[in-house]
C-alpha cells in the first residue's frame, strides 16, 4: 500500500513539476467581432449612407 500511495505522489508531483517548469506559449490574440470591435464602431456613422447621397 506504501508503494501505491508513493507513487501516486510521484505522478502528483511530476505533474506539478512539468507545469510550473514547461515553456510558455504567448497568449492567443482574441478576434474580435465587428459589432464588438471599437474602432468599427467609431467609423460606422462616417460609413453611413446619408439621405440623397448616393454611393
């Protein structure tokens, strides 16, 4: 029983070990939805087709 709970703590602290020493990956960048986006949402009334202007 002494061996299985010692093992166990092994896997346990091999686990920790590995990822508190393995490298970090840079932060995946977030897509933004339009609706979600400020800068879209900045620009949408200069976007706006006014009344009599045609494109």
């Amino acid at each position: 029983m002494q061996y299985v709970l010692a093992a166990v703590g092994m896997a346990g602290m091999s686990v920790l070990l590995w990822k508190a020493l393995r490298p970090q990956r840079p932060a995946a960048r977030s897509v933004l939805a339009p609706d979600d986006d400020p800068e879209f949402l900045r620009g949408l009334s200069s976007r706006r087709q006014q009344p009599g202007e045609e494109r």
